[in-house]
C-alpha cells in the first residue's frame, strides 16, 4: 500500500460551482453543505454555486474553502481506507487538514474559520492593510529587504513561502507599493500589490490572536493524527499544541515549501483534496521526485482512487 499525506489549499483557490459537482451526485455532499448552512445561517448552495460577491469576502471565503475541502475527504474516505502518514494545508488549508486528522468537527471548523475572517477583518479594518506577490527573488534577499524598511518604520513582512522564487509579503498597502521597484531593482521578475484588504502571517494580525483562542479551546480535540505546521514545518498531534500554533499562525509566516520540502521523503504521494491545484502546482516545483494527485469532483476521485489502488 503506498504511503500518502493528504494536503489542503488555502484562500486564492475558491471559484464560483467548486464543490458542485459533489453536491448534485453524492448525499453526503448534500448533508454537509446542509449542516453548515444551518450552523452558520449563511445559504452555502448561493455562496458557492452561484455569482456573488461574498465568495471573495475572508469571512465567507474561508468556511467555504473548508467545507469543499472537508466534503472531498470525507467522500474518498468513504472509498477508501488509506490512512496518511500525515496531513497539512496551507494557512487556511491546516484547518481543513485538521478536520481530516480527527481534531476538528467539521461543523466546528467551518465556523472556527468564519469566526477567524471576521477577526482578521477586525483586525485590519480602517489600517489600509494589504499584501504583495514577489517572482524571481531569493527568500534573504527578501527578508533582508523587508528588515531594512521595517527598521526605516514601514510594515512589510514575509507572509507565504510558497516555493523557492515565489515569495508573498504582507503590510500597509501603501509601504508595500512604495517598495515595488525597490524589489525590481534587487531583482524581483514580478511585484504585484494584491487586491487584499487584509495582511495575513503578520504582526497586523496580534489582535485576533486573543479573539481566535477561546474558540479554538472549545473546538479542539485533546489528540489527533499528526498535523505538520505551517509554522514549524513540523508535527503536532495534541490540543495544547495545537492552540499555539494556530494562534500564532495568525502572525507568523506560512512555512509551506519548507513543510513539503522536510516531508516529503517520507510518503510516496500527496493526496490534495478541494477546489483546483493549486497545491499540486506548487508541489511540481518542491518536490519533483514525489508526486501530487487531486480530489476536486468525482472524475478526479476516481482517477485517484485507481491510482492509489495501482
């Protein structure tokens, strides 16, 4: 039997009818999507299946990203007894990839990660917060870069590592577009302000770290399956952990090609399961010799579970 990690995306991977396909062909899309719009009073079959502008809001993006997530595992699990090495998603995605490690509810996460949009919102509201897209650049030569203006009294921060040469900031918009040919200069292909009003993984963030953790005391479970970190890159598999971590990950930058990267050699395949690939995408550039499928509807279920059977 192979070994495999299931992985999880985070925000950015969301489109209008992802999920759709499950929804109209499996009853246990359907039960799901029907706990969730009652958990949270929110109509999750207009948010996701039909035009509208709340899919783009954090508050709303977040729980609609877990639930697709969260309903493509639970279908392959139904098929499939495969048990992961480990899991792990990509800052919204560790929410996702805990609900499939047994530390969450999935009805407990999706408004766990509503309830986290909303203070992320809170916590940035009215500070013209805002994040930056960097192409072609080394991570300390970046890093060095932001220290620098930091020192000079600008907020800019590293915020994803997403792969070697593609690298997300977050801060002030306005520090952040004042600093786009500085970053060109120093060689940077691309340095593109992002149409964001919030700054995530940053020090922006500090007040809703208190707000999240309550929320995360009631909701976890006292052990679970391991969990790699977006902040450590490495495994967690208690409730004590698991609040620091979280909570910190707030603040603190995404350690994504770092996780997958340390990892990677213990598993034969990634298992990534949501909307798109994303991750798979990345995944190509980290970790060549490893490879990632995808569970996004149940034509690409059933390509996996072939595969995972081979």
């Amino acid at each position: 039997m192979k070994k495999v990690a299931f992985i999880f995306p985070g925000q950015g991977s969301q489109s209008v009818g992802m999920g759709k396909d499950f929804f109209e062909n499996n009853d246990i899309a359907k039960e799901m999507i029907s706990n969730a719009s009652k958990r949270l009073n929110i109509n999750f079959e207009e948010l996701l299946f039909e035009e509208n502008d709340n899919l783009g809001k954090t508050e709303f993006t977040q729980p609609a990203i877990l639930l697709v997530s969260s309903i493509a595992n639970a279908i392959f699990k139904e098929k499939c007894e495969l048990v992961p090495e480990f899991v792990l998603g990509h800052s919204l995605g560790e929410f996702s990839a805990l609900v499939a490690a047994g530390a969450l509810d999935y009805l407990d996460a999706v408004e766990l990660v509503h309830r986290r949009g909303l203070f992320m919102n809170e916590a940035c509201a009215g500070g013209g917060a805002g994040m930056m897209a960097l192409v072609g650049m080394s991570d300390d030569v970046v890093e060095s870069i932001c220290e620098e203006q930091r020192s000079a009294g600008k907020q800019v921060w590293p915020a994803n590592y997403n792969m070697d040469g593609q690298l997300v900031l977050a801060g002030i918009k306005t520090d952040l577009e004042s600093l786009v040919d500085t970053f060109k200069e120093a060689g940077a292909k691309r340095a593109i302000v992002l149409d964001m009003s919030v700054a995530s993984h940053c020090e922006l963030l500090t007040s809703a770290v208190e707000n999240l953790r309550p929320y995360l005391e009631e909701y976890l479970k006292d052990e679970f399956s391991p969990v790699i970190s977006n902040v450590s890159a490495e495994a967690y598999s208690t409730k004590d952990e698991a609040i620091e971590l979280l909570a910190s990950q707030l603040t603190n930058p995404v350690k994504y090609k770092q996780s997958i990267a340390a990892n990677a050699e213990k598993i034969d395949t990634f298992v990534e399961f949501g909307n798109g690939i994303v991750l798979k995408g990345l995944n190509r550039k980290i970790c060549k010799g490893t490879p990632t499928i995808n569970v996004s509807d149940l034509a690409s279920l059933e390509k996996v579970l072939g595969e995972l059977n081979d």
